[in-house]
C-alpha cells in the first residue's frame, strides 16, 4: 500500500486541480505541483496555530 501524500502536497495538487492545471506536468523542472507550494503555506500557515504549522512544516499531520 501506498504511504499517503503529506498535507501540504495534497493541498498544492487539490490547488493545481481547481485552476485546471496538470499536477504532475513539468513545470521548470518539478511537477507543477510544486509551484504552488509558496501559496498553499501561506494559507495553511494562517490556518493553523504554530505549533500545528511547524509540524505540519516537517511533514506531519495536523491534528486541529
């Protein structure tokens, strides 16, 4: 089974979705995904306490 994606990334690949672009299209190298990365932590970051954005940050899970 496959290990499940960390949140930040579903949140950039459900963004990347809703604008109707190609998740894993190489876009300057990466799956375009990733080019959204900077957006989708500015959000979770004021979505959340920091203590949850940290461990969010290290990839895990927020439990709020």
């Amino acid at each position: 089974m496959r290990k499940p994606k960390p949140p930040r990334e579903r949140a950039a690949r459900a963004l990347c979705t809703s604008r109707g672009l190609p998740e894993n299209t190489k876009f300057e190298g990466r799956p375009m995904w990733e080019s959204l990365m900077p957006e989708v932590d500015i959000v979770l970051k004021a979505a959340q306490t920091p203590e949850e954005w940290a461990r969010l940050r290290e990839g895990g899970e927020s439990h709020g």
